[in-house]
C-alpha cells in the first residue's frame, strides 16, 4: 500500500502494537516540551520517578504562558523549573525569549523525529515535516523517562491543496475554511495530512499556523511534508544540516479526502464564541473594534508581524483601537527590528509586548466590557480571554490591521496592495539564552529551588470495588478544558499548587461546585458530545480526582482529556443509550457495585443502578488503560514497575 507521510514516520517510531484501525500503539518520543503553566505539574511528576536524567533525545523546558509577576507565584516557578532544567539535563528557555512552539520550530524542529509537548498546540511542529503530539504533563513526564506514548492507530486525513493564495489571504484562512468545513469535531481520531501541487506556495510558517490550529479541529496532529519550503526555513536558522526530504508516497491512501484550492479563498474569520463559527469577513464588515492583538502562539512569526508592519507604514490605527503585538520569540521581533519593522509599529501607535502567550490564556489583554476583539489567537471559547461575555473574533493578521486601521472589521482587501515580504536569507539568532544541559557529572550538585506554591504531587488511591456517588453537574457538548479549570492570572499561578487550583474546579459554569463537592466527598460528572476539548491542561483531570470525582460519563471525550482522566485514574464511561443522558439530573445518585471486578475482567459494560433502575454504560479502554485506573493512575502503575 502507498503510504501516506504521517504513517511512514509513526511506522518507524512503533515499539509496542501495529498499525491496525481501533488498536493502540506505542511509540518512542525523540523530542518533549514543557511550558510553564503545565510544566512544573510535570517535572513534579518526573521527579516522582526517582530518575536521574531524562532518557529524550532532548527535551526543552520553555517559559511562555505565567509571564505575569504579579506576585511571587510565577517567579517562584520560574526558578524551580530553570533548576529542575539543569538537574535533570533539559534546556530551559527562559520568559521572554519566546512561546515554546515557534521557539521550537526555530531552533530544535527536525523533520522526522516525533515531539511529544505538554500544550495542545505542539502540533505546530508538524509545519517542519515531524510528529507533534500534543498531551498531558504526566505523559510528557513519561515520555522524559523513556516510556512509550500510547495513542489510538489514527485515521489519515489527506488534504490536498492546489493553487496558490489570491492577495490578503495566508494560512489562516485555510484552516479556518477547514474549521468552516468540519467543526471542532471534525480531526477526532485523525492525523491531517496535507500534500498536493498547493503545498509548494505555504512558507514553514504559514504551515505552523495551520498546523497549531489543527488542535482545534479536535485532530490528533497535523503534517505537511518536508520540502524545499521547509529547507527554506531551516537554513535562514543556520540548520540546514538537520533537513531531510520527507514526503508521503506518491498516490498514497488516505482514509478520507478533502481539496481546498488556494485561488478560491477569501479572507475568513471566526465568530464569537466557537473557532468553528467561520463566516467570510466581507459577510461580518462593519463591526466595531476595540482591541487588536497579533502574535502570540499562533501568527506570530516573521512574515505575520512584517505583513502588518508594512501595512501600517506610513498610516495610524484608529483612535479606538488598542492595537497589540505578541511576537512570538525575541528571534522574531529583532530580526522585525533590523527590517526597521518595529518603527512602523509604533509610529502607528501599535503597542509591542514581551515574547509570550499573554492574552491567548487570559494572562492580561483582557478587552474592556461589551467590546469586540480581534485576535489572531488559536481560541475564543467564552470568558477565555479574562472578560466575561466577552466578544472575541479569530483571524489572520491581513484581517487584524485592516481592524486596526479602519476601527471596524473590514475586508483586507480595501487596503490595497499586498506587501511583498522578503524573508532574510539568514535570521539574527542568540542561542545563548537557551540554557544549556550541564555535563552529567555537575547535574547532581544543583539544587532544586522550590517556593512555598509548590506542593508535593497527591496521593491517589486504587479504584475501590464499588462506587456510589450524587451527580455533582451536568453539562452540555463541546465543553472545553476552559469551562473545567478556567486560565488566567488568579488561576494560571497556581498550576504547581494541587489543593488551591481545586478550588476554582468548574467555577465559569457552576460557581458552588467546589463546595458541593467537597461536601460530598466527591462524586460523578455527566456530558455530552466532545467533552474536554481544547488545551492539554492536566488540571482539568487531577484537580477533580483531589475533590473526589472518580467518574465521568459523557456522550464522547476530546482525546488529550480522556487520556488524562485515565492517567489520573478518572473511568471515562461513555453512554450506550443517549437517552440515558437525557433522563439523568444533576443530584440523581449513580451505584456501580462491581466496577472494579468488571474492568479488572476485562468487560466493556459496566452496569450502574439509579435508584432500581438498570444503566448500561460503556467503557471503551486498552487492557493497559484498564490497569492505569484499577491502580489509581499511571503514575502509581510506572511506579510500581520501577520499584519492581
């Protein structure tokens, strides 16, 4: 059979399983990244291990998300991680320097290696041709130990691109046409692959662009081929010795096929308050802006910012617009500097922020009270940005100068022109503010700097024989990590902090459900379709199973959140009725007498009584994810291997 890119690479990393639909694999992890927010979580979990050293080829810990020093919190994290960094012979990237996937991409991305990345947008690495798998901590944590990372075999999703893009138009615009088309619902289960004549006329950036927001589309990972385009990038890096053609086989299958022909978009946007709520931007014209920001994890590269800075050259944004920049490393904004970028951005009156994630997680930005925001960012799921009932719009930066320029949504195709951007054969880059690895011998006398928000890893306990508990909540679909455990400066700093972050458990949705939880010891969440879709966050795990929660049942569960239910030891139950999500309420009590005897025996129905009536439940697991929660986790699991 002739092999799409995405199965070739993954073929070659399988250690445990085979290709083969509906089965798992394992697969060996060349590269890991951390961020902040989610990594002290899983440096805490690597330290559990009682390891001396990461077993990666190499893993990166990147500073990018907790910039804000609005107390010692985030500082204090700082601290632990750079030293954790350099005691278990990790890079640190410090804040400032930049968001960890463009960063990523700029100094360590090598096509046909696999990254696993403690962020759901470590997807964008696969704009250089590799594997990038976003995930929970405690599987990057795994993955830092040397142990496989397992996942569904996946469907490939081939995209084939033909054409090349009219004027105004850029890579934001096609995964939005792909967001339009398939909804976040749209990438479950599968890898998309894009390939085809149109491939050639994406630079590597624009592809990341496409690639980071595949997270959106609920995709496992995203992939193009690594070509001349990719070559291109990697040697203005000064890495051209790390490139190597990597490409899917010529008439390759697919499991499924889409065409999108790159002369026939037009510039699109991303509505309030779904990523998938796709109009064309000449269809939504006219809307008053109040806030503009470019940049961040997505849209943040060279030619993104040098597109708005040329654009604005000469011109002044509208007197009621903040116009806001994020570029997406320091790499970027000095090489934008040289270009002479930057004076056009703040002539224009634009406002420059550090390298850094910022406003994309609520960490400042937030827009004022009633007003429209137009942001070149990933997400706009409600209250995201910090403003409750906010009005957040998702488009390229084309889209977000015109805004800027005019006051009010406008098709960048008023502007005029396109600018031509000429990229430099050679990017300005400082790779000494990475810090390095220290030889072996030096690890060991570093000391673990740890302030008081960090606290030990919990405890957590075998499942029981049975289990009874109340419906503390009952949610609707698309539920996001967001509405669980919510970003933010009150709640961001205390990512290392287990029994504080608990307290704000589902408090956007329901604001007593921390106290009713806490009075029931515990006890069961019900949802519907894709629950838990959006950011990798852990948290939105291990802080209800710290309450108590030990069960959730839903219609179906985003991918990186069922498995970190199951890492946590949380049995992820799907309904085999759908009306059976309809008759249940919240407060209804929910007794499963032999759950343990029944996952121990391998069986794929559980029953639960409600009162006298029988619920047949479904819970589709691995034989090693059945273990995972009859032990209480993964970690306790790897834990008892070692010691064994």
């Amino acid at each position: 059979m002739k092999k799409p890119l995405a199965r070739k690479i993954l073929e070659k990393h399988i250690v445990s399983g085979k290709w083969e639909s509906g089965t798992e694999i394992g697969i060996r992890i060349d590269q890991t990244l951390t961020q902040d927010a989610t990594g002290t979580l899983a440096y805490l979990e690597f330290e559990a291990l009682g390891l001396d050293q990461v077993k990666t080829e190499l893993s990166v810990s990147y500073v990018d998300h907790n910039l804000l020093q609005t107390d010692f919190k985030n500082a204090d994290d700082h601290r632990f991680l750079q030293t954790v960094a350099l005691r278990y012979g990790i890079y640190f990237s410090p804040p400032g320097n930049g968001v960890s996937h463009q960063v990523h991409m700029e100094r360590f991305g090598t096509p046909g290696k696999t990254l696993l990345g403690s962020d759901s947008h470590t997807s964008t690495g696969g704009g250089l041709g590799m594997i990038a798998i976003g995930a929970g901590g405690l599987d990057v944590a795994m993955a830092m130990a040397g142990e496989l990372f397992y996942f569904q075999t996946p469907k490939i999703f081939g995209v084939r691109l033909i054409g090349m893009f009219p004027p105004w138009v850029s890579g934001k615009d096609v995964i939005l046409e792909m967001l339009r088309r398939h909804t976040v619902k749209g990438g479950l289960g599968k890898i998309i692959e894009y390939f085809g004549p149109g491939v050639k006329h994406l630079s590597a950036t624009d592809r990341a662009t496409i690639a980071n927001m595949g997270a959106e589309l609920g995709a496992t990972t995203t992939i193009f081929p690594s070509d001349e385009r990719a070559k291109e990038f990697m040697v203005r890096q000064g890495r051209g010795d790390q490139w190597i053609h990597l490409d899917a086989d010529e008439n390759a299958h697919y499991d499924e096929i889409d065409e999108i022909d790159l002369s026939r978009l037009e510039p699109l946007i991303a509505c309030p308050a779904s990523p998938d709520n796709v109009k064309k931007v000449s269809d939504v014209e006219g809307i008053p802006v109040a806030q503009v920001i470019i940049g961040s994890s997505v849209n943040s590269s060279f030619r993104d910012l040098m597109v708005v800075c040329e654009t604005l050259e000469g011109k002044k944004i509208h007197p009621d617009v903040s116009l806001e920049i994020n570029p997406g490393s320091r790499q970027v904004i000095e090489n934008v500097i040289r270009e002479g970028g930057a004076l056009s951005l703040t002539h224009a009156g634009a406002r420059i922020h550090q390298s850094g994630c910022l406003g994309c997680i609520g960490m400042g930005q937030s827009p004022a009270t009633g007003t429209v925001s137009l942001r070149t960012f990933p997400r706009n799921f409600p209250g995201r940005s910090g403003t409750e009932n906010d009005r957040v719009y998702l488009c390229s930066p084309e889209t977000a100068v015109a805004a800027a320029i005019f006051g009010k949504i406008t098709d960048p195709r008023m502007l005029g022109d396109y600018p031509d951007i000429v990229e430099p054969e050679k990017f300005i880059y400082n790779e000494e503010l990475i810090i390095k690895p220290l030889a072996i011998a030096e690890r060991k006398k570093v000391e673990i700097i740890r302030g008081p928000n960090i606290k030990p890893f919990p405890n957590l306990e075998p499942l029981p024989a049975e289990y009874e508990g109340e419906i503390l909540l009952k949610v609707g679909g698309n539920i996001t990590t967001d509405h669980i455990l919510s970003g933010g400066n009150d709640v961001l700093p205390l990512r290392s902090n287990i029994p504080a972050i608990s307290e704000h458990v589902y408090e956007r949705v329901d604001k007593a459900f921390f106290k009713r939880c806490k009075e029931k010891g515990g006890g069961i969440i019900i949802g519907a379709e894709n629950y838990g879709q959006g950011s990798s966050r852990e948290h939105a795990a291990l802080a209800p199973r710290y309450l108590g929660v030990q069960i959730k049942i839903a219609k179906g569960f985003a991918r990186i959140h069922r498995s970190n239910l199951i890492n946590f030891g949380i049995v992820p139950l799907l309904f085999s009725d759908p009306l059976d999500y309809e008759r249940l309420k919240q407060g209804d009590r929910l007794r499963f007498p032999d759950i343990r005897k029944s996952i121990e025996q391998g069986k794929d129905e559980i029953l639960a009584m409600c009162g006298n009536r029988e619920i047949k439940i479904r819970l589709k697991v691995t034989d090693r994810e059945r273990k995972c929660l009859l032990g209480g986790g993964y970690l306790n699991l790897v834990k008892k291997d070692l010691v064994r």
